[in-house]
C-alpha cells in the first residue's frame, strides 16, 4: 500500500475492463505504475462486471485500484443517481475490488463514503473537483481544498484547464500553499504541467493505459519515464522498488 507521504505516484487509467485484465496479468514488478484506476464511468456496462476478479488480483498483489464512477456533471459519463454509486463503492470496498475511491466535491454521498473508508485499513477516499473551462482563482481552489481536507484522511484533487501562464502559477503556488494530500493537474495541449507540479510535490499523476481521459494526459510509461527524469523522489522510490 502506497505511504501517502512518499509520493508522486503513477496512476494508470483503464478506460475498459480489458486494460484492468491487462494490467492483472502482469507481475507486480513489471508494472510501471503504483496504483491504477479504474473509469467505470466510461466502461460500456459501467460496472466491474468482467474485471472484478482482476481488481481483486490487483489488490491482492500490492496495487490498489481506484473505482471511479466520474459524473457527467464533472466530465464523466456517469448520470444515475448518487444512491446507485454509492451501493457500487460500498461493494466493492467490501468485495476487496477496490481500496481506493474517487468521488467528487460536490456529490451527496461524501459523508457515508468517508465513513465507509474509515472502517476499512488502508483505504483511501479522494474527494476531486474538475473544472475543464478555467483555472479559477487561488482563493477559490484554496477554499476547495481546505473543505476536501477537512473530511478526515481526504485526499484533495484538483484538476483544472490551463489556458495562459497565470494559470500555471496558480496551481503551483495552490499546491506550494497546501503540499500535503493534495494532487494538482493541469489539463490542457501541454503535458509539461502535469509533469513539473508531479515534480513539484502533487501526490498523484495519472497516465492512461489504452485511451487519453483528460486533455494533455499523457500514456502511464511516458508519464513514468517523464517522472524518473523530474523527479528525484519519484526516482528514488522507483529504484528501491526494484
């Protein structure tokens, strides 16, 4: 299980069942990432159906999965109700499919999903805020992140759409002003950003496995080789690994 206070850590998306499989049929120390994440949203069934036991192998070996079930309200495809995700956390938390899960800012089942994580050891809850049109203002995504933090244990993601070089400052100095359990990624043509801020001390950077999910996501082997070259502490723990 990852020590959230050595990051960054890759997190390889699969986009469908079979880049989980994919991804369980390799030996652990073959796998260039640390956690992946399964886009349930953008599966065809948008459920584990087929790869559940390939979750679980995941799990099992030392790489936790991440279930994300993406609202359409914040880029995803997903648009049941929140009840619904919530029974599919809930099982698969308790299957052992998953210890990891992705949830928006804004959604109704943040307090029962904390809860469901407080109960279960190394699990982890990331609570994610997606803006594809802008990159607001620090004291904006500053107060975004303290109410992400406040939930206990709560990872803070924000991932916002970099269109000119004051928006770059601001998701550096956001990730300078709150270091710890916070990921920062800024979407746009360039991937260059999503490296410096991994760089920089963001806890997670993400790489897809088949298919780009967001704009300037770059492949999880380019992204680790990205890494290796930016990132001492990324490179570090890569070598011990190893």
């Amino acid at each position: 299980m990852p020590d959230v206070g050595r990051g960054p850590f890759l997190v390889a998306v699969a986009d469908r069942p079979a880049a989980i499989i994919n991804s369980a049929e390799q030996e652990r120390s073959a796998r260039l990432f640390d956690l992946v994440e399964a886009r349930v949203d953008l599966f065809a069934q948008q459920s584990l159906d087929g790869c559940a036991h390939d979750c679980a192998r995941l799990e099992a070996s030392g790489t936790p999965v991440i279930l994300t079930i993406r609202s359409a309200a914040q880029g995803g495809r997903f648009d049941g109700p929140d009840t619904a995700r919530l029974a599919a956390f809930g099982a698969a938390i308790a299957a052992g499919h998953a210890s990891w899960i992705d949830i928006e800012n804004d959604a109704t089942i943040i307090d029962e999903l904390a809860a469901l994580i407080a109960a279960r050891d190394g699990a982890r809850l990331i609570v994610s805020h997606h803006d594809f049109a802008r990159t607001p203002s620090l004291e904006t995504l500053l107060d975004i992140v303290d109410r992400c933090h406040a939930i206990s244990g709560a990872i803070a993601k924000i991932a916002t759409a970099v269109r000119r070089e004051e928006d770059r400052h601001v998701l550096l100095e956001l990730l300078a002003s709150r270091p710890d359990r916070t990921c920062v990624i800024g979407m746009g043509a360039s991937a260059d950003l999503r490296i410096e801020l991994a760089a920089h001390g963001s806890m997670l950077a993400y790489g897809y496995l088949e298919r780009a999910t967001a704009p300037g996501q770059m492949s999880a082997a380019e992204t680790h080789e990205r890494l290796l070259a930016a990132s001492p502490a990324y490179a570090a723990r890569q070598a011990l690994a190893r």
